[in-house]
C-alpha cells in the first residue's frame, strides 16, 4: 500500500494535474459560453 516507487508517484502527480486542467478546461468553456450568450443578447 505504501508504494513510494518513482513510477506510482508520477502517475498519482500526472492524475492531480490532468484532473486540475480538466476543471480549468470546464471554467474556461463556461466563461466563453457567456460571453458568446452575451453577445447574442
């Protein structure tokens, strides 16, 4: 369970990031959408 092996802690860093960029990726399409709904208006 401890595994401290170099490969385990890239995958647990390269998960963290790929989850943050995804939640970046989501805000950034949310803030286009309502300047692309504002624009319509």
């Amino acid at each position: 369970m401890g595994d401290k092996s170099p490969k385990s802690n890239q995958k647990k860093s390269t998960q963290k990031q790929s989850k943050v960029s995804s939640a970046d990726q989501k805000k950034k399409q949310a803030a286009v959408a309502k300047q692309a709904a504002g624009k319509k208006k």
